[in-house]
C-alpha cells in the first residue's frame, strides 16, 4: 500500500526502529491537509503521532533556520543533539547542523557534485536508500531519537 509515496527499504526501517523504541517525528515544510493526506495514504501515519508532526504551519521561520527540529526535538523531549536528522534537501542539512543535530543525508539524486555539496554542508553519513541507513540504529547502544523530512 502507498509503495509510489516512498522510497526503497523505509517501511523496513521504520519497523526497525519501532521494534527498537525509538522516538519518531516529522519536520517538514509540507502543508498540513497534504502531509496528512500522504501519511494516510502510504500508510505511514500509524508510525507517527499527530503531536511529533511539525508542519509548516507550526513554524514561523523555514528551513534553513533550525527551527523545525528544535521543534521536533522538544516534541520527542530530547535535546537536539541527541536527534538524527534524516533529510533530503540542502537547506535541511543546514538546519539539522544548525540545532546542533547529526544529519544524515538521504539525496533523491545520488551524483558526486551532489554529494560533494552534501558533505560541504556537515551532512554526517549519506545514504542512497533506507536499506543503507539501517546501520545507523545498528550502532547506536542507546535509544536515539531522529526527524524525517521531505519525500520518504
């Protein structure tokens, strides 16, 4: 259900972190009507609660400001840097580095001058896939809370 709205191997790991009883939220710049709209029809709803969303309602200064995931970070009720940041975009990896969050680069186009640009911008580890990201939560001993932004 939903597979067009989302990318290789990220049900799996949101599985994954379920199992591990890790903390989720959303920061995104998505309108609300469309973001639930989205999350309802991938399926992925089940897996975030209403209250861990932050939207671009919620908000008053965009990406790169870091706001959103100083946000996201309060409502999970952990510092930020304690938070992964999954994110898609550039000015996302400015905001994730600017809470003082790790972030982790998850490109919807995977070229070198793109990932050349990625890790200019403090992205900490970069993966092509949600499948490659699992290793994140491998090695990690304690519980770490992340955000996901932009296209799952």
């Amino acid at each position: 259900m939903g597979s067009k709205f989302q990318r290789k191997g990220f049900l799996s790991f949101l599985a994954q972190v379920e199992l591990m009883d890790i903390s989720v939220a959303i920061g995104s710049l998505t309108e609300n009507k469309r973001a639930w709209f989205l999350l309802k029809k991938s399926g992925l709803n089940k897996f975030f609660k209403p209250d861990t969303v932050i939207l671009k309602e919620d908000i008053t200064r965009p990406k790169p400001d870091p706001e959103v995931y100083f946000k996201t970070a309060e409502k999970m009720k952990i510092n930020p840097t304690s938070q992964l940041v999954f994110e898609d975009s550039h000015n996302g990896i400015r905001a994730a580095v600017e809470a003082g969050s790790i972030a982790i680069r998850m490109p919807v186009v995977f070229q070198p001058t793109v990932i050349q640009r990625m890790r200019n911008e403090g992205a900490a580890m970069i993966f092509e896939n949600w499948q490659n990201a699992s290793e994140v939560l491998v090695d990690k001993k304690e519980k770490v809370s992340f955000s996901v932004s932009g296209r799952a």
